[in-house]
C-alpha cells in the first residue's frame, strides 16, 4: 500500500488507469475545476463594475511596486521596465525594442522620481531617455487635460523642440494627454486660449517666460516634471536669467532631469536648478573617446581665402551624399547659399539659419531629412540635437567656438549604429590650439591634406555673380563684415585672432573687389594704436563686454534662443521684421496626442490650394518665362533659384546677353569696378554730409530679410523685379506656368 502510495511520484504523472473509470473521484475534479472558473468569472464581472480609473489605479499600483526591483543591467528589453502597456505600445509601434545605454542606465532612476543629470556621446538616445519617464510620470498621476501643465521640456533651438514634440507624439499615442509645441510666434492670444489645458509642453526658454509673464491662465503651480535637454546650451551664460526666471515659477517638488552630450557639473548651474541629490549619469565617462567609434574624424589646414574653392571642390566630389556644412554666422550661410546655388554644383542645396521664419526653417529641416543626397549649410541652429537620417558627412567651414560646439556638430552624422565623416576646417592660426583643444576632450583626428591644385576656382564666377547682382554684392559685404565680426568676438583668442586674417584676400575669395570697411576693426584698431583714448571698446567693464559678446554671439549664430528671450526688446530691425512675418503662423500646436495626424494633414490641403491660387497670380504678374531649366545627368531639376537681379550700374551694350550665354568675366570685372566706384562716390557724399562713413553693416540693412521673401522696404521697382513667394521652389513655379500657359494657348 505504501509502496503504492508513492508511486505517482516514481510513474512522473502517468495517470492511474483506475481513476479514469471512477466516476466519484471524476466528478469531483470537474466539480473543483467548475468553482475555480465560476470565482473568477465572478472576479471579473466584479472588476468590470468598477470604474475603469479605479482598475488603472490598481495597475498603476502593480507597476510602482516594482520601482524598487528595477535592475538597469538585466534590463535587456523596454518591457523589461515597469512601464504602461500605453507606452510600451508606442515604443513597439515606432520600432523601440531595446532601451540603449543611456536609456537602460537612467529610465530606472527618473521612474524612482530621482533627479537626474544624464550625459551619453550624440546620437545615443537620449530623447527617449527623458520622454519615457515624462509619459510614465504624468500616467502615474492619471493626469488630465482638465489637471493642465504636468511636464515642462526645454529644448534650447525651435527645430530640437519641434523634433522632440514629433518623437513624444509617436511614442505617446496611445496615452491621453495633450501636448504642445511653444516655439516661438507672435500670436499670443492663440497659444494663450489653449495652453493651460497642455500637459506637456516642448519649448524655448524666451516664448515659455513670455507666457509665464503674460498668460494670466497660465500657470505651471502642479508641474511634476522639468526636462532641459541639451542642458549645458541652455545653462549657458548668455540664458542664464531666463531659465533663472522660468525656474523661480515651478514648484520646488518637481523632479528635474537634465541631459546633454557634453554635460558639466557645475555647482552653480546645478543650485540655479535646486536639483535634489541628482543622479549623474554618465554612461561614455571612461570610454576612450567621447564621440562616436563609427565617426571618422578630420583636419585641413586651409587659408581663408582657399576656403570658398575648398567648399566647392568638397561639394563636386562628394555629390552623391548628404553632407551638413557648418558655418559660423547666418550672412555668411546666406550669401554662400546663394552663390552656390547659382554655380550648380549638381546636386540640391539648403539653408537652415535663424534668420529665417519658423515655418521655413521647418519646412527646410523636413525637406533635408527626405532627401537622399543633399548639402545643408547650416548655422550652429543645427548643430545640437537634432536628427538628420543617414547624413554621411559633416564639414565645419568655420572653426567652432569650443571642443564642445565640435562634439554637438560632428555628432549630427554616426548616429545610433551608423558611420559617418567629418572634416574640420582649420585656419593655419587656429590649428595648434584648437587641436590641443580638441585631444584634450578625446576626440580622436587627424590632419590630412589637400592638394592646392585640385581645387577649383570659383573665384571668377562670384565676381561676375556679384557685377550682375548688386543684392548678391551686398550679401557679400555682409557676409564679409558678419565672418570678421564673428571671429573678432569669439572668446578664445588662442585660436581666434581676426588681426591675422588677410582682409583683401578673403574678399577676393567672396567675389568682392574691394574689401568692404569694417568699422570696428578700424576702431580697436585705432584703439589699440591710442590705448589712452577714450570711448572705445576697450573701455567696456570685462563683465559687461562679456555679457554683450554672448548675446551678440547667439544673434550672429542666430539660434533662435536669444532672439526669442529678447523677442519683446530686440532692437534689430531684421529681427522685427521676421516676427511680424511670423505673427501670422500659429505657434502653438496643442492636441491629444493620438490626435495630431489630422491637424497636420489638415495644414498641408490649404498650404495646396494657396500654391495653385499663387501661380494664377504669378501669371498676371509678367512673370518672366523664358527661362532655362537645367537639369542634372540623374533628371533632378537643379535650382534656378535665386533670381537674377540687374546691377544698379546700367549695363553695356552686348553685356545683357550674356546672362543667358554664359558669363563674360574681363566685362563683368569691368562692370564691378564701376560699381565699385559708384559705390566710392556714394560714400564721399555721405561722409560729406554726415562727416562719417556708413556702416557697410547698416547700409543695406533693408535687404536683410527672410531668404525668399519680398522685402516690404525695397523700392517698387525692385519689388516688382522679384517674384512673388508661391511655396514652390522657382524651377517647380517655372514648370507650373509654362504648363498653364501651354493650357491657355
Ligand atoms: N532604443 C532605441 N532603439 C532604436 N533606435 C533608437 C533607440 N533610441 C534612440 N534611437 C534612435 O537613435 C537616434 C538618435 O537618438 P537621439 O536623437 O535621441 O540621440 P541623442 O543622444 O539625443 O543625440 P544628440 O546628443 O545629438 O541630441 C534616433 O534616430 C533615434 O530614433
């Protein structure tokens, strides 16, 4: 008996033949089977009777009791994390499975409601690593449209906001809540009806205090969550009062997560912030360099008035990749921009630069992102953060201003697994401190060189541009004064000394035949001469000249940030002109975020039929016609854009046909020295009349406005030479009318 007592345990689950035949011991089972199935459809029932935030209490419960088992090393999976079944949806959705390092290392931290200062390489990740805590934070509170403002997100440029708000609005949508884009704009009362019903909310600095001063409803009294991305940026110096101002409006309860590719520790960044035993992460801390291993990095040495020839060498040769270049003032993006679209180097061109209104910017960051092989010239607006797919190279035209500048830049190619290039461009008197600059933050380069004499000159092109073109002239002595002042201002004096630079060659190189005056060269220059005299910039107090050159640092880069923290003061005429451009634009985008696809569609349809209405216009407006349309071996369309404009110097006969046969260089130079000397004659008068010489910088201020659009201050006539902005590219207008016109006839 006993012996057959154990024997289920010897026989491994064999069945007793005798208990299939015994009907009590079956019925039994069943009977046990039949009450275990009726508890729990009774269960359930009862659960479906409760409200369903009650049910979403309970699971919200399940999920924090786990905070504190969270094991960031084991966690190989997102679903690893006690995260909602919300997010885990959106992040398997948008194709997240694995967290990545950083995100693996602070996910844990920010669920545990612990501070956090995160720092990993470019590229790594960190976006996630902050909005899946900002989802979960909000969730965990079952937080409401009605409940407002849950999470604040401060991004320092537009376009790193504008990539956040579209990260948050894929990984987010299955969650509730309502989030909104404050970037900038002026149309105040717009954002102001909706914004203290946001949750989440991705800003700037300047347009987020704008609201907190002047939004009466808006208040940010129960935020639970602070984020400032690209931290050190923001922290930066020159926007120090106006985080100080946006932190002094938040609940001293909030957690705070900061990161950034190039984070430090500063004591007094971190007070300014009352973060509260923050967790630092830093996950490339001991790794052996601080940009990515699939980035191979570069140096020339170039002179400055190589480096146009340079650019353009670079571009013919590289014609089949995506290629950012980085320059270091928005004139010179501006006039290089254009010039270069008009040499057709053989593949399309772009310009991202905060001279530019919002919706442009925008429009140019999406259309870089679908292109396959493309060159965006850019300023440092692009240079954190954001994320341009497959971009193969990045080149830096101008030196940047510090090593840290150099990590964020090369840091838009090689990213998350990727490979890419970069190619430094050096001043021979920046080289040796920039370098050591450069290996004290363990980035690996290397000096390679470049053979003088396969460069192509382009320099005779832009001389005949710039005689054919007084705008493109002005562009040019712009970009000139801009590139002097943007050296001159830079902190390190090591590697940047604008009295090396050899003023009448650079000019050349630009197309100019003259080096424009540069008066506050002329002014230290004097001062420098004369250190006793006074009213000069030496007598400026070190903080004062410090704080002026920050700021006059971010309108030359033209970020955005401090621009928009200035918005209501700026004295700039350009700047005022481009608000007013934007007042039209709504700024805030503000939706549940499952709802945001058909608010966006909803934008493209008019933007359409505004197009077509433009074109009918364009065509009672003598548009101009006959004009080539060029096309490359590939059958892309290469950009006509920009127009051409008559000089100011009337022309000789014969001269006019050369625009469309090519270009006559001996007449052209002859047409520029004339110009030149009109020019001369205009400023003798001028210091005849006013005893000084104009500033070549305020001369042509009017013609400083957004790249495509029609200057509201230009004389009629010219403003009627210039065609009017239908939204397509002058190649795509060109082909419209010509096919309306083929219809009329
Ligand atoms: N877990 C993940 N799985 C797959 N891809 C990811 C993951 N996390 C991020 N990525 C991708 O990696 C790329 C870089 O991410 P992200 O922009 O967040 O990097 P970053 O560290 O913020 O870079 P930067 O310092 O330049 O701002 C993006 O294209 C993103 O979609």
């Amino acid at each position: 008996m006993r012996l057959h007592a154990c024997a289920p345990a010897f026989t491994c689950g064999l069945k007793n033949p005798t208990d299939t035949i015994d009907p009590v011991k079956n019925f039994e089972r069943w009977k046990k089977k039949y009450n275990k199935t009726k508890t729990r459809v009774k269960q359930e029932k009862r659960q479906k009777r409760r409200p369903e935030w009650q049910v979403e209490k309970e699971a919200i419960q399940r999920l924090v009791n786990k905070y504190n088992e969270i094991n960031a090393k084991d966690a190989e999976r997102f679903s690893d994390f006690p995260i909602s079944k919300n997010t885990l949806r959106g992040l398997m959705e948008a194709q997240y499975r694995q967290p990545t390092e950083i995100q693996r290392q602070t996910i844990g931290f920010a669920l545990q409601g612990k501070d956090v200062l995160g720092a990993a390489k470019t590229g790594s990740g960190k976006t996630l690593a902050f909005l899946i805590p900002v989802l979960e934070c909000l969730y965990r509170q079952q937080w409401t449209a009605m409940d407002g403002l849950g999470a604040l997100i401060i991004s320092p440029t537009r376009e790193l906001a504008y990539q956040t708000f579209e990260v948050l609005r894929k990984v987010g949508k299955n969650h509730e809540f309502s989030a909104g884009l404050i970037i900038g704009g002026k149309d105040l009362k717009n954002e102001s009806e909706k914004i203290h019903r946001t949750n989440i909310i991705i800003c700037t600095p300047g347009r987020l205090l704008q609201h907190m001063d002047e939004t009466a409803a808006f208040h940010a009294s129960d935020l639970h969550m602070l984020v400032l991305d690209e931290a050190d940026r923001i922290l930066d110096m020159g926007f120090a009062d106006t985080i100080n101002a946006i932190v002094e409006n938040l609940p001293k309860t909030r957690q705070t997560l900061l990161f950034s590719a190039t984070q430090t520790k500063s004591v007094k960044d971190l007070a300014r912030l009352s973060l509260k035993d923050p967790e630092y992460v830093w996950v490339h801390e001991k790794a052996k360099f601080s940009t990515p291993a699939t980035l191979e990095q570069n140096y020339v040495v170039c002179e400055l008035h190589q480096k146009v020839n340079m650019l353009f060498s670079f571009i013919r040769s590289h014609l089949q990749k995506k290629v950012i270049v980085f320059f270091a003032c928005c004139k010179e993006v501006q006039y290089l921009f254009r010039v270069f679209c008009r040499l057709r180097p053989g593949m399309p061109i772009l310009a991202l630069h905060g001279k530019q209104q919002q919706m442009k910017r925008v429009e140019v960051y999406n259309d870089f992102i679908k292109k396959k092989n493309a060159v965006l010239f850019a300023t440092d607006i692009a240079a954190r953060g954001l994320d341009f797919p497959a971009v193969n190279w990045v080149l830096q035209f101008d030196c940047p201003e510090d090593a840290n500048t150099y990590i964020h830049r090369v840091g838009r190619t090689a990213r998350y697994k990727e490979g890419g290039e970069a190619l430094l461009v050096l001043l021979p008197s920046e080289e040796k401190d920039m370098v050591s600059q450069l290996q004290e933050k363990k980035v690996p380069i290397n000096r390679i060189q470049v053979n003088p004499e396969k460069l192509t000159s382009v320099q005779q092109k832009l001389e005949a541009f710039l005689a054919q073109e007084k705008e493109q002239k002005e562009r040019a002595q712009r970009c000139f004064v801009s590139y002097l002042r943007s050296v001159y201002l830079m902190k390190n004096k090591d590697v940047f000394d604008v009295f090396q630079l050899k003023l009448q060659e650079y000019a050349a190189s630009l197309g100019l035949a003259v080096a424009p005056r540069v008066r506050f060269l002329n002014k230290v220059q004097k001062q420098r001469a004369d250190p006793g005299q006074s009213g000069g910039l030496g007598d400026v107090a070190p903080h004062e000249e410090e704080k002026e050159l920050k700021s006059f640092k971010a309108q030359l880069r033209g970020d955005g940030l401090k621009s928009e923290a200035q918005e209501s003061q700026s004295s700039d005429e350009e700047d005022d002109e481009e608000e007013d451009e934007e007042k039209v634009q709504p700024a805030l985008l503000s939706f549940p975020l499952s709802l945001q696809e058909t608010d966006s569609n909803t934008i493209k349809k008019t933007e359409k039929e505004t197009k077509f209405k433009e074109a009918k216009k364009v065509l009672k407006r003598n548009f101009q016609v006959n004009t080539k349309l060029v096309f490359t071996e590939e059958g892309q369309m290469v950009q006509q854009w920009p127009p051409l404009q008559r000089t100011a110097v009337p022309a000789t006969e014969g001269e006019e046909d050369d625009c469309t046969s090519g270009i006559n260089v001996e007449e052209a130079r002859e047409r520029l020295r004339r110009e030149d000397q009109e020019f001369d004659k205009l400023e003798y008068r001028l210091k005849q009349t006013h005893g000084t010489l104009p500033d070549p910088d305020k001369l042509h201020y009017d013609s400083e406005e957004e790249d495509d659009q029609i200057s509201r201050k230009r004389p009629r006539q010219q403003a009627t030479a210039k065609p009017l902005d239908t939204g397509l590219s002058l190649a795509e207008d060109e082909a419209l009318v010509l096919h309306l016109l083929g219809n009329r006839s």
